[in-house]
C-alpha cells in the first residue's frame, strides 16, 4: 500500500510507501528513493527542529498527533501497530520560501 503526496509536492502524486518493516531492511520508499527507516526518522527531526516556530506552526499539530499515539491490534495475528486518537489535517501548503 503507498501514500500518494499532494499537499504542495512537485510534481504532484509522489508517493511514498514502507516495505520490510520489521526485518532488518525496514526501508521507506518515497518516489524512486529507498530510505532506510533511521534515515527517514533523522530526517523528520531535523525538520521538526532545525527553525524557530512560526504562529500555527503545522510542526506543533503534528507533534501533537505524534503523542496522541498507542499500540493497538495489528492487521495481521498477534502483532501490534501505532494508531493517533488526534487527527493530522493540514491546510494546503504555500509556496515554500527556500
């Protein structure tokens, strides 16, 4: 199953996806690129952190979706993944200014 990225991505439809996990590979796929799973959550530190926040800052309601996390009943038998009770909706993305 992948994600399909849309919210102020060029070009449109970039989709990510995971494979692996779990295994020793556990890897990211986003577009034509493999991440492996540290190198994307590096990643996702280093934007959560590198610049000061800004009012309604989109980093803090994801932060908050993060927390919101528990384990809960895997899709397959006898295994467990993460599920928000907080939602993660952002408005579209603006033209980015870097």
């Amino acid at each position: 199953m992948s994600l399909s990225l849309d919210q102020g991505t060029k070009p449109a439809g970039l989709e990510i996806r995971t494979c692996d996990f779990g295994s020793l590979r556990n890897t990211v796929y986003l577009g034509n690129y493999e991440i492996s799973l540290w190198d994307f959550l590096v990643a996702v530190a280093y934007v959560l952190t590198n610049t000061d926040l800004e009012p309604n800052d989109p980093r803090l309601q994801f932060v908050r979706y993060v927390q919101s996390m528990g384990e809960v009943d895997g899709y397959n038998h006898g295994q467990k993944r993460l599920e928000a009770s907080a939602s993660l909706v952002f408005p579209r993305n603006p033209t980015p200014r870097c």
